[in-house]
C-alpha cells in the first residue's frame, strides 16, 4: 500500500524552495477499543458532567482554564486562543547544519518522510549531500497550529524530518538521584565487561515484537469465528538478588550457548 502524504510544505535554503511531501514514517499498532453498553453491544457516549450538580454542560457552557494554583484558574477564551497561535505557513526554514553527534537521542520525538513534490534532482542532491558531509540539518515549521523544531537528515535514499522536544521538556541525567552504596569491586566491573562482549551481535528489529498485541490479536481472531480460546497468564522472571550470582549465571548460559552452536 502506497504511502499517502499528510502535509505539502517547502524546504527553505537560503533563497532556494525545495517543495516536498510530508509522510508519517511510523504507524501506530496499539489495540484499541470501543466502550459499549453491556446489554445491548452499542458504542455508549461520553459527556461532559459538572461534578457538583451532576448534571450535564454543553458545549455552549464549556471554557477553558489553566490552572495556577489548586482551585484557582485563568480562563482563556477561544479568541485569545486563536491570537496565541502561529500564523500559517508551508515554509520548513533550515536554521543551520550540525554534526549527528550533537543531538542526544533525548531530543528525537517523531520522525517523518520527506518526499519530493516536483524537482527531484534538486532534492536527491541534497539527500546526497547530507549523507556525504554527515550532518543533519535543524529545521523549524508550522504545522496544524503548531510550531516544531526538527532534525532534517538523510535516511535510506530519503530525506527525514524528525521532530525535537524542548528544552524544558528533556530531563537531565543530572536531575537523578546520586549514586548509593558501596563501590563495584574489579571481579563485578569484568564480569559486567564480560557480559557485554557475550551479547554483541547486530540489532534486528523483527525479534522484537508487540508480544501482548499478538496475543490480545489472535485471541480476538478465534473468538470472532465462533472459537472459545483461553488466554493464559504470563509467566513473570525472578530477579536474582546478588549482582555476582546474576552475571556468573548470564555468563555461564551465554556460553553454553555459543557453545552449541559452534558444534
């Protein structure tokens, strides 16, 4: 199934205008589901209930608030909403290009594709570019009322758009609470080492999979063609309680492991 594109903006280089296509680069697969009366199997209704009459309020009723302190509210009508936010744009302006390794993945909140919308020698040069110089450009745009900072680099063959969080949003390691406890001594910091140099291997990400989804998934399946199917508990792991003896058994089955495949 061909990708459809959700948004058309321009790419700004200078006194270049780069037009392009915006796609989402990943889709969401969470189950979901639908609240129905028991008895009849009907989609129920939500409304808005004001808690101390118990009655309901329509929309005509409805504004909104933002809290300051509990209880006490600044009221912001949708006029003033509407003054707040960012003038309408399809420009995507590239501020400045800056080396990967300046950006923590912190910062990375969702990626998009960027497709060519007309010139495509144009934009396959600077996919090009991109991926010869190693550098990612910082771009900022509106989109949907809203303003985004973003990561602009090259990816399989394509340009991708990555949003940014924050400043304000991004928790620093410097926030956690401070170390406790005794030191590592030098047998756990090698048996660490050691476990780590056991796991190497490369990343691939079809042995990962949304395990609860397939089996809510295939549960539904069964039971939609008449089928009685029983879910059964998953197992939890125990934790080791010892750092040592926890390592000393990692270390021994990995190597049984690799053992056996070896023979």
């Amino acid at each position: 199934m061909a990708a459809r594109a959700i948004w058309k903006g321009k790419l700004k280089l200078g006194r270049t205008d780069l037009p392009v296509n915006l796609y989402s680069a990943v889709v969401d697969k969470t189950v979901h589901f639908h609240i129905l009366n028991e008895r009849s199997e009907t989609r129920v209704k939500q409304h808005m209930v004001d808690p101390l009459s118990n009655k309901e309020v329509s929309n005509d009723e409805i504004q909104k608030g933002y809290q300051i302190e509990p209880g006490v509210f600044v009221i912001l009508s949708e006029e003033e909403l509407e003054q707040a936010q960012p003038k309408p744009s399809r420009d995507i302006e590239l501020l400045r290009f800056v080396p990967p390794q300046n950006i923590s993945s912190l910062w990375y909140d969702r990626p998009y594709y960027l497709g060519p919308d007309g010139d495509q020698t144009a934009y396959f040069a600077l996919v090009e570019a991109l991926a010869n110089k190693e550098k990612e450009g910082i771009a900022r745009w509106v989109m949907r009322g809203k303003e985004y900072v973003g990561a602009l680099r090259a990816q399989d063959d394509y340009l991708m758009l990555v949003t940014l969080r924050h400043a304000d949003e991004v928790v620093s390691a410097e926030d956690l609470p401070a170390p406790e406890g005794r030191d590592l001594d030098k047998k756990e910091i090698a048996m660490a080492q050691q476990l780590v140099e056991l796991l190497e291997g490369k990343f691939n990400p079809n042995e990962f999979r949304d395990e609860y989804r397939e089996r809510v998934m295939e549960f539904i399946e069964k039971k939609a063609k008449g089928k009685k199917p029983r879910l059964h508990a998953v197992k939890s792991r125990k934790a080791t309680p010892a750092l040592t003896t926890a390592l000393s058994k990692s270390i021994a089955t990995l190597k049984k492991q690799k053992e056996k495949v070896a023979a």
